[in-house]
C-alpha cells in the first residue's frame, strides 16, 4: 500500500482495476439472474469500459512523464558526472606540465610528455559527453576530428585526414581505448616516419559494418620496419586485442598500416 500511496500511476492502476472488478461482477450477477437485467445494463456497461479506458490511459501517461522526466535526470547527472571527471583529469595534466621542465633527464621529459598526451585523449572524450546527444555516449566523428586537431596544433606540416560518419556512437568503454590507440598510433608516426619527408600526412578511417568496425589508420611515412618493444606499441596491441576485442593487423607497402576490425 505504501507503493500505491508513493506512486500516482498505481493509484490509476488500482481505480481502473477496481472498475474494472465492479463491471465483471455486475457482468456474473446479471448471467445468473441475481440482479434485474434492465435495459439500462448495457449503457452501463459501455459507460464502465469508457471509464477504464480512460483511466487506464492517464495512468500510462503519467508513467510516461515519470520515466521521462527520471531519464532527464540521469541524463544531467551523467553530464555532470562527466564535467567533473574532465575537470580532475585536467588538473593531473596541469600538475604533470608543471613537473615536467623539472625532469633533468630528456628520456624522463619524453615519457612524462607521452603520458600527458594520453591523459589528455581520455579527457576529450569526456568533454565530448557533455557535447552528445547520445547519453553515455561519444560522437566518433566530432572526438577523432577534435583528437587530430590536438596533433596538427603543435605541427603545422601535419595533415591528418579524419573519414567518419556524423552518426557513429560508442561508449565509454570501447572510446576510450580507441582514443588510446589512436594517440599512440600518431605519436608513433610523428616521432618515426616523416623523417625527410615534407608532407607529413596521415589518414584515419572508421567504417560500421553491421554490427563491427573497421578502423583503418596509414600514414605516407618511410614504412614500418619491425614491432618495438615499447610501451606504445604494447598499448596498441594490448588494447585493440583485450579492450575492443578487435583483430589487429599490421600492412606496410608503400604506407604504414595499422587496421583494426
């Protein structure tokens, strides 16, 4: 009962059940005659039937405006959720930007640099949450064409080509990871390929195929030699096998590859 006190919608679910109780037992007296079957009954009966329909409908209206108005707010507090987690991970960044000129070693300076550049694609991702349409979800296009943008800042000579459809969405989950990648695959390219190249370009490509994606990234480089051993070349791997449960493959002809599907 305190269910029924608490929510309007039962209170219309209980008034058309009672309605509904009241015209099935005039229906059964009136079969077996304990009640005179006047002319009347049936006027009766429509009148009952109209007032459960009408109940009925006010009572899934109303459920409707509280599921509504529930998803509004878990949409807000995702959001909000979301502002917060961007905000502490730009705090890490400012920290780590400020230790860094402190770091005597290059190599240090190079890692803590590197490590900031990862931070910061798992922070766009939740800038771009509270930019969805979609909740908990990322708009690939708008985040791959802001994380390409974060690259061609700091290189002016950079060309980064972004090929994705405005209606692609993924979660949390399998973005970050793919931010991830991403960022380890255009560092890579940065620091190994364009040596004596003057454009430097590169293309990123992600295709929904049913229910899979294709990502496909290349670069004009000098090509790709054999996998290192470093930490960057073990996200890659790591997190397009274990995270986005993809297959990894590597393709260098006259272009760098990497593609995942």
């Amino acid at each position: 009962m305190a269910f029924v006190k608490n929510q309007m919608y039962a209170q219309f679910y209980l008034l058309g059940f009672i309605g509904v109780l009241t015209t099935l037992i005039f229906s059964l007296l009136s079969y077996f005659s304990l009640v005179d079957p006047s002319q009347n009954i049936a006027y009766i009966f429509e009148l009952s039937i109209i007032f459960e329909v009408s109940v009925f409908s006010f009572a899934l209206s109303y459920k409707h405006k509280e599921v509504t108005l529930a998803l509004q707010q878990n949409e807000l507090l995702f959001k909000e959720l979301s502002h917060r987690v961007k905000n502490n991970l730009q705090s890490i960044i400012s920290i780590l930007t400020l230790q860094r000129p402190h770091l005597k070693e290059p190599l240090l300076k190079e890692y803590m640099q590197e490590t900031i550049k990862r931070i910061c694609s798992i922070s766009l991702i939740h800038e771009k949450l509270q930019e969805s349409d979609a909740v908990a979800k990322v708009a690939l296009s708008s985040y791959l064409e802001s994380l390409s943008n974060e690259f061609k800042s700091f290189n002016a000579k950079l060309e980064i080509d972004v090929s994705c459809d405005s209606d692609l969405y993924l979660g949390v989950e399998k973005t970050t990871p793919l931010g991830l990648i991403i960022n380890e695959l255009i560092s890579n390219s940065v620091k190994h390929a364009f040596d004596d190249i003057q454009t430097s370009k590169i293309e990123i490509s992600l295709v929904k195929n049913g229910q899979e994606y294709t990502f496909t990234y290349s670069d004009n480089g000098k090509g790709y030699v054999n996998a290192t051993e470093s930490l960057g070349a073990l996200l890659i791997k790591t997190l397009s096998e274990t995270q986005l449960k993809g297959i990894y493959t590597i393709s260098s002809d006259e272009q760098y590859c990497k593609r995942l599907f």
